[in-house]
C-alpha cells in the first residue's frame, strides 16, 4: 500500500467513526468498561500473586545432617541443593547459630536457666541448611530428591502451608483468566457490531470500489482504523482512571492500616502500570483488529 | 477480447441460468446483449466480472482465463471492466468531480494524474461546469454521465453497460447512448445490456439476443429481436 493511500485510509477510518458517532461513542464506553475491569483484575491478582509469593518465600525447609557427616559431605548437599531448578534461597546454620535462635526463642525471659547449658550445646549436632524454594508446588519433588542424599538425616517442612498457597495461587489464575477472557470476548463482540454499522452504512460504497478494482486491504484498511482506534481509546481512558484510583487505594490502604507492610507488600503504580499500559494497549488495539476483521471476513466478501 | 466457451452457470437445484453459451467479442466492438427479465443477463454481467463462477465452460477476458485468477488478483481484472448501472450508483455525499475522482482513488492514481484526467474525463461527458454539483442536483441524464464518466476515468478496455437508459426519458437515453458510441468510437469495446427496443433498433450496432439462458441470435447490425 501507497504512504498516500495508507493516509488515504486513515482519513476514512476517522470519517468513519465520526459518522457513527453515536456507535463509535457507545463502543469505546463499553471496551473501557471492559479493559477497567481487566486491568482491575490484573492489578488485584498481581497483588495477591506478589504477596502470595512473598509468603511463599517464607515457607522454609530445613535440612539435618547425620552425626557422621563430614564437613565436605555437608558443603557437597548444599551444592546439589543450589543446582534445582526450584531452588530459592540457602542459608547454612550452624549448631552455635542453632542454639542462639533456640535460646532467644524459648529462655528469652529466663536466661540463667540457659546458662547452664553454656558449656554443652544440646543442640550439637543440629547444624542445618535453612532452605526456601522459587516453586513451592515443587516442595515435594525437592523433599524426595534431598531425603535421598547420603548424609541428610532429617528433613522438616510443612507440606499443608505450601499446598494451600499454591492451591491458592491457582484458583486466583484461573477465576481472573476466565473473567478476563469473558471481558475479551464482549469487547470483541462489541467492536464487531459497531464495524457491521460501518459497513452497513457504507454498503453501496464498498460494492462500487469492489467492482472499481479495490484491493482488499484498500476496502478494509478504513475498517481496521476504525477497530483499532475504538480499541485505543477504550484502553487509554480507563488505564488513566485506574491509574489514578491506584495510587489513591495505595495511600489509603498505608494509611489506614498501620504497620500493613510488615504483613504484606503491595505493588508500587510503576511496578504494576509498567506491565498493564503496555498490555492494555495492546488488548485494546487487539481487540480492535480482531473484532474488525471478524466482521469483515462476515461481510465484506463481494 | 472477451470469449466465453461453453458457458453454463446453474444456481443450486434449478435449471440453468446461463446454458452452454459461446460469445466472442472483438476489441473495439459495440455489443448489444438483449433479452427480457430472467433471461440471464445478470448473470452473465456478474461471471464477467468474476463475482460469480461459471458451473462449466471457458470465460477469457484479455487474454487472461478468468478461472485461472486468484483472488486477490480479481481487482486487476476489474480495472479492465468499466461498469455502468441503471440505478447510476453514485455516492450521495459526494460532489461529481468527488464521484469521479473516487474511482481513481480506489486505484491508487497519484494526485497529479487525478487532477489532469478528472476534468479530462468530465469534460468528456459534457459536465465540466457542474464538477461542483452534488447527484441530486442533477438530472438522470447528468447521473448517468457521471456514472460513465467514473467508469472510464481509469481507462479501462471494456465499458460494460446494465441497462445505462432504464431510468431515463427518451431524449437522455438517447443521449447516453451517443456518448457511448462516441467513447466506442475513441476504442472502447461497449457492451451495452439492455431492454430498450428504440435505442438498439436505431443504432445498427451487433446485438445478441438471450432467452433462457440460451443465445437465440447474435446479429451484426441486427435489431430488437420481435420474438422479445
């Protein structure tokens, strides 16, 4: 296609949406309606996604050695450790490291009666690999493949905890991926039927540049501008306001809620808009290209 | 020019609606295609213009075999085909010279082309002064001068006429089809389908008469068939 014609086109999209004014303004109301819940929907699931992650990062697995294992045989676990690929975090503790987190913890009040312990460690042999994993699902393929080591004797996880949170994490996925398809499709269906106004009003036209030796994409290029431009629009509007209300939940919520960030963490406006602007244009304009082309595939044929 | 072998197009359960017809038209000829409602002259402008598919047989239009041409090329083979409608087909908000540089448009012509062959072409149909004019401010004979104008801006071989006279008085009909024979005198095959008996008596011109799908008579310098 010519630069000419290409701008050719373009005018005529815009001419497009003028003369259904009405519809153009209909159809952009709904595909904002549509992209503000979706993006609502993502701003929330990668919130609950963040933080159930960050809890995730929590659930901890620890690793005891057995009384004979040597020093190498205990570095050689911890490298066999580091090489899975679910493999999060590693932090070795030591039988003095061991005792001092024991004592803070229970004879916090009492520490004379963990003086006499001072010079005979109980814990003696309890040195350990404090673990965490990137993929708590994987926990139990992890806990198989470390029981399995020489030199491991014990291995202490909770397997409810991480069964929940992943349990959890999925039903979020899915309830917000099946929403979020929905909202796709109205948007879709929407831009179609303001498209079939576009080519119904424009009928006779279309048939007389079709029998002039139109290209195709000459026909069509006005429609997709119209699609694209609906589908643009509708995703700006309501990236703005959400953007807006957003930053205003943030505050309130930090300000409401004291001391919420020890709990849990929220996404910053950047961190989430850095993905979801992008994201919206593109489904917007998506949106717009398969909703015009749907329909003129439907009605163009001459 | 345009050769049609053995053409039949049968609609889905009923008879034909074009039956084993054979036609050859020379370049430069005036055709006139006649025969009464459902004889299959419709179907015979749409096979030529590749809208429908012939069921069996040959359709040839310079030199290229219509069922040879993919899809996307049916554009090129149009741009051969001017076309010019009873009901004149011009596009209500937009002034004549609008109309007709529209065709140009449609073809991708660069402007400075449109800007030469646009007034070429209007004056040509005697509308020059009217450029400005919007369609219902004109006669149906001025319509149709647009319509033939807009069908030949792009300089196509072949002008192929739907009943161009089936909307207008005696004396704009007669016009058209001057203006008509003028543009096949400059070396445009006219193909001209109509039902008009004066016109295609009075000009002496080859006229092929259908009926049923079926060529009845193909006569040079013939006449309205009486059986019609």
């Amino acid at each position: 296609m010519k630069i000419k014609t290409f701008f050719y086109c373009l005018k005529q999209g815009f001419i497009n949406l003028k003369r259904n004014k009405l519809f153009t303004l209909a159809s952009v109301g709904t595909i904002t309606a549509c992209i503000f819940l979706i993006g609502l929907f993502y701003a929330v699931l990668v919130n609950i996604q963040h933080i159930v992650k960050s809890a995730e990062g929590n659930v901890c697995i620890e690793i005891f050695f057995d009384k004979e294992a040597t020093d190498e045989q205990i570095k050689d676990i911890g490298e066999q450790i580091k090489r899975r690929a679910e493999f999060g975090t590693i932090e070795y503790i030591s039988p003095e490291q061991a005792w001092e987190n024991y004592k803070n913890q229970y004879f916090a009040e009492d520490p004379e009666l963990a003086e006499g312990f001072a010079d005979d460690n109980p814990l003696a042999d309890s040195d350990s690999y404090k673990v965490t994993l990137n993929d708590v699902s994987m926990q139990d393929v992890f806990v198989d493949f470390v029981n399995d080591l020489d030199g491991v004797r014990k291995v202490n996880y909770s397997e409810s905890t991480a069964d929940t949170l992943t349990d959890f994490g999925k039903i979020v996925g899915f309830i917000s991926g099946a929403i979020i398809i929905i909202l796709l499709a109205v948007g879709i269906f929407l831009i179609s039927n303001t498209i079939m106004i576009g080519i119904t009003v424009r009928k006779e036209e279309i048939g007389i540049m079709k029998l002039m030796g139109a290209k195709d994409m000459f026909v069509r290029a006005p429609f997709m501008v119209e699609g694209v431009t609906i589908g643009i629009i509708g995703a700006l509007i309501p990236m703005g306001v959400l953007y807006i209300i957003y930053k205003k939940v943030i505050v309130y919520i930090l300000e409401q809620f004291n001391g919420i960030e020890n709990v849990m963490t929220l996404l910053s406006t950047g961190e989430v808009f850095s993905v979801l602007l992008p994201a919206a244009l593109i489904i917007g304009g998506g949106i717009g290209i398969i909703g015009s082309v749907i329909t003129m595939r439907k009605h163009l044929r001459v | 020019m345009i050769d049609l072998q053995n053409v039949s197009k049968a609609y889905a359960a009923g008879t034909p609606a074009v039956n084993d017809m054979n036609i050859h038209i020379d370049e430069g000829e005036f055709v006139f295609i006649v025969g009464d409602s459902g004889a299959g002259k419709s179907t015979l402008i749409k096979l030529l213009l590749k809208e429908l598919e012939p069921t069996s047989g040959k359709i040839v239009i310079n030199g290229k075999e219509l069922k040879k041409i993919k899809r996307k090329h049916i554009p090129l083979l149009r741009r051969d085909i001017g076309v010019v409608f009873q009901d004149f087909r011009l596009l209500k908000d937009r002034n004549v010279y609008e109309n007709v540089e529209f065709a140009q448009i449609v073809v991708e012509s660069p402007k400075e082309v449109r800007k030469r062959k646009v007034p070429a072409m209007l004056s040509m149909v005697g509308l020059a002064e009217k450029y400005k004019s919007y369609p219902h401010e004109l006669s149906g004979g001025e319509q149709q001068r647009v319509a033939i104008a807009r069908a030949l801006v792009n300089d196509p071989p072949i002008l192929l006429a739907d009943e161009p006279t089936g909307n207008l008085d005696p004396k704009n009909a007669w016009e058209t089809m001057k203006l008509l024979e003028e543009i096949n005198k400059r070396g445009t095959t006219v193909i001209v389908v109509t039902h008009n008996k004066e016109v295609v008596d009075a000009m002496k011109k080859r006229v092929i008469t259908i009926r049923d799908g079926h060529i009845v008579s193909d006569e040079r310098k013939g006449g309205y068939s009486n059986e019609n």
